[in-house]
C-alpha cells in the first residue's frame, strides 16, 4: 500500500512537495484553507484569487536558478505551461553592463544562470494546475487542518490531522503552511524539543505594479541600475508576465515619516520618478500603475531544529518552507529554499522506514543546502540595520566599518561591473547553485578583486547616481527629515 503524505498548505512550498514526492509513486495529500483559483487566466488570478495565508502573494518575485534548473530538468511540461502563460527566462546578458559587453563571449554555463520571472499568482496558478494533474495527487480546498494528531510517547508521533468535521490519518504529515502555522507550537506542547532561532530584519517592503502600455517595451538594460540600495531605501524593479513588472521600495523600519508616507501610490510614484533606474520604467508613456501599493512587515529571519543535538524531536513530522526557514524576501531565496527541501524531504523518505533517520537525515540535508545562504542574509540584514542607525543619526562608522564597506563598494563591487567571469561566478553563488562565498574565497578572483580595490577612485567604473541622499529625497517628498532622528535618540 502506497505510503499516504499530509501537507498542509498548497502555497509553494506545498506544490514543491508535491512535485518532489509524486513521481515516487506516494499517495500526496495537499490542504488547502484558501479557496481555489479562479478558472481564468492570470490577469484574473491577479485581481480576485483571495489567499489569507499569502502575505507576500502581490509582492515582487524573481525565481532563482535554483528553482528553475528544478523545474527545467525534472518538469520540462511545467516549464512549457509557465511560457505558454507568460512566464519569462531572464539571462545572464541582462546583467551585463556596457563595459562587460565589450568583451562578451557567451559559454555554456550561461545557460544555467538564468531567472525566472513572473507575477508570483500566474506562476502559483500555473504550478497548480500542473500538480492537480499529477498522478496519486489530490489537493483539497477550503480544508482548514484545526490541529495536528500527536501519539504521546518519549518521541511524539504525528499521525494525521484534524480538520472541521474529521481526522485524515497520515504517515506522513508535512507543514507547509508558512509562518503563521500553529504546528510547531502543538508539537513543543507536546514535549516535542524544537530549537529555534529568530530575530527581526528591521525593515518594511512596499510594492507595486505596473502594465506596459500597448505598443510600450521594457527599458534597454545596462543604463542606470533597475535596483540599488540608498541606505535609507533599497528599491528594485521586476519584469513580469504579459507586460506586467512591479517595483518594490524597502525601507528601514526606523525610517518612520518615509513608511508612513510610501503607501500613498502618489508618493510612491514620487519616489521611483526620483531613482534614475526606476524612473524610466514609469515614464508615462511607457507604463501606468495597475494596482495599489502592498505594505508587508514583521519580516524575521527564523531557523527551526526539529533534531537538535542530532536526535528526532518528532517522528513523522517535518516542516518545510517558511514554517521552517524564513529570511527576509530581499534576497528573493524564499521558493527556492522550499523547492530545495522538498527535494531533500524526498531523498530523506526514500533512504528507508526509519521515522529517526529520516528526520536526522532531512535537517542534516537543509543545514547543509540551505545553512549557508540563511547565515550570509541574517548577516547582511544585522549591518544594513546598523548603518541605517548610523545614518539617520549622523553617527560616524567604526574604522573597521569603513574599511568593509570601501572594499564592497570599491572592490567587490567595481570588479563585477567590469569582469563578466567574476560576475558568473558571483552569480553561482546568488543562485544557490554553490556556496554564497566559494567564489570570492578563490584566489584567482580575490586577487582581481583586490586589485580593483587598490586602484585610484578617479580610474574605476562606478555606475550613475542611483538616487538622491536621504535629505534631498525627504525634502522632495515635503516630509521632515529630523523627526525620525529626534524619535529615536528620544526612544
């Protein structure tokens, strides 16, 4: 008899799951509390599909290599159905800059580094219909799980799942219901011994959408930067499906007369006509908003353990998605590390029987996939933070500080701008295809990194103004540029 597997959840990392765990011959059972989509196509998808337990669902989205190899090597059908719906390959030649294109000569690799992109409801939409498809799979709608059913014992065992009016038994439960699932909190009442580790990104996200015009085309690239970070304001834009694309502004959340203010789609606006890159993406010939801005907050990184010490917490349990890693979506690795660990979830059932060792064997699989990456972006959130601080207070960097951030700014940074092999290589470890840091610990590319570094400022290609200081842009938007300082020395 097939090996019967609950998931709780059809949001991505729910239809991961699935897709990692259909061709096994499992019978996979998908939970959803959100009504299904609407039978239309994507636009309509955008506009109506209601789902509670998305935050991020009218945010931007960019789907790593990672993600995509995934799908291109094991799911060439879906690959095909998310063209055909408008879905987009964007390749490494829209990295490149002027001085990279000089001296461009394409090689197979170049193939791999390649994103997918599209509004994240037509690719969760396409993806569904894909996996309703699939044999042994059935996804169930409106189906609201009420709570895990949890044998006691020195190991709990999950068992199945209550939901209104019964119990689904299981033999395998799997929690894919993002961050506000309660699962994990029914499992440590329990007895169940879960570690977790968490901490606020300290920052807030706005988005919204646009349309081409009829007729209108994208911007050329390799002009002024479509993303960038101000300090006080990251920004970035991204195509989407049938002419759609949407900027998103992130802001500090110590920024508080700026986030209060972003909301406004007039000032939203305002703000992106006053960013060089952004701003010919808006022009009005060009493009007209589409939609309201989207606010998004409480953003954390959060690590759970379901194994400390390297013994099971819980037997036929395992969590997956944000229910298990969250990170700030910055750094747009959210998909990918849910698609990462339905594949490791896969490896994991099919290495035996063991309820213990398939658990040890799965975190083990997303420490070492996935550890890495959480670790360089909860870094990067922590000195973000600090010098957003430093610079609404007019506070003077550390020397050390200083030193890191001439060798980013001035080295690192510079030297992908000019060298297209650097800038594979780097691009190897954003898309998750090999460690964040393996490229840069090379010697060959340190040493041209350093180099660039060492140059004269005056000699090096440093790319246009990305947007106005703090001040001008505060001015330019009638918002007073002292009262998030005097708050916060107050606090």
């Amino acid at each position: 008899m097939a090996e019967r597997v609950v998931v709780i959840g059809a949001g991505m990392a729910g239809l991961w799951t699935a897709l990692a765990l259909a061709p096994t011959g499992r019978e996979v059972i998908l939970l959803e509390r959100d009504p299904p989509p609407p039978d239309d196509d994507p636009d309509v998808a955008f506009e109506t599909w209601a789902r509670r337990g998305v935050g991020q669902l009218r945010h931007s989205h960019a789907f790593l290599a990672r993600l995509r190899l995934l799908i291109r090597d094991r799911h060439p059908e879906l690959l095909a159905d998310l063209h055909a719906a408008g879905c987009r390959d964007l390749g490494l030649d829209g990295s490149l800059t002027a001085r990279h294109r000089e001296r461009y000569v394409p090689k197979p690799v170049d193939e791999d580094l390649v994103i997918l992109t599209s509004r994240r409801t037509t690719l969760e939409l396409v993806m569904r219909r894909y996996v309703a498809r699939l044999p042994g799979v059935t996804i169930r709608s409106g189906a609201f799980v009420r709570e895990l059913v949890i044998e006691p014992g020195p190991v709990p065992r999950v068992t199945g799942v209550r939901l209104d009016d019964s119990v689904l038994s299981a033999d395998v439960v799997v929690d894919a219901a993002g961050r506000t699932s309660p699962a994990t909190e029914q499992l440590v009442a329990a007895g169940a011994p879960v570690r977790e580790n968490s901490e606020g990104a300290g920052v807030i996200y706005f988005t919204r959408f646009y349309r081409l015009r009829p007729g209108a085309e994208e911007p050329p690239r390799g002009q002024a930067p479509s993303n960038g970070d101000l300090g006080y304001l990251k920004f970035g834009v991204f195509p989407g499906d049938s002419g759609w694309f949407s900027i998103t502004l992130c802001t500090p959340e110590i920024e508080e007369e700026l986030r209060k203010a972003i909301v406004d789609p007039a000032v939203f606006d305002a703000v992106c006509r006053a960013l060089p890159g952004p701003a010919r993406w808006i022009e009005p010939e060009r493009a007209e908003g589409a939609s309201r801005v989207f606010g998004m907050g409480q953003l954390e990184s959060r690590w759970r353990d379901f194994a400390p010490g390297g013994r099971a917490g819980v037997h036929g349990f395992f969590a997956l998605g944000d229910s298990l890693v969250r990170s700030n979506p910055l750094y747009g690795r959210g998909c990918s590390f849910a698609a990462v660990s339905a594949e490791l979830l896969r490896e994991a059932l099919d290495a035996g029987s063991d309820p213990e060792a398939r658990l040890v064997r799965y975190v083990a699989g997303v420490e070492r996939e996935l550890r890495p990456y959480y670790e360089v972006m909860r870094d990067a959130d922590r000195t973000a933070l600090r010098r957003a601080r430093q610079a609404l207070l007019g506070a003077r960097p550390s020397l050390r500080g200083r030193m890191v951030k001439s060798f980013l700014d001035d080295g690192v940074a510079i030297a992908l701008r000019e060298d297209v092999d650097l800038l594979r290589a780097f691009l190897r470890g954003f898309h998750m295809l090999e460690h964040p840091q393996a490229w840069l610990k090379r010697p060959a590319n340190l040493a041209k990194v350093l180099a660039t570094w060492a140059r004269p400022r005056r000699t090096k290609a440093y790319p246009p103004k990305l947007g106005p200081d703090r001040r001008e842009m505060l001015s330019a938007l009638g918002l007073p540029a002292e009262a998030d300082a005097a708050r916060l020395l107050g606090a």
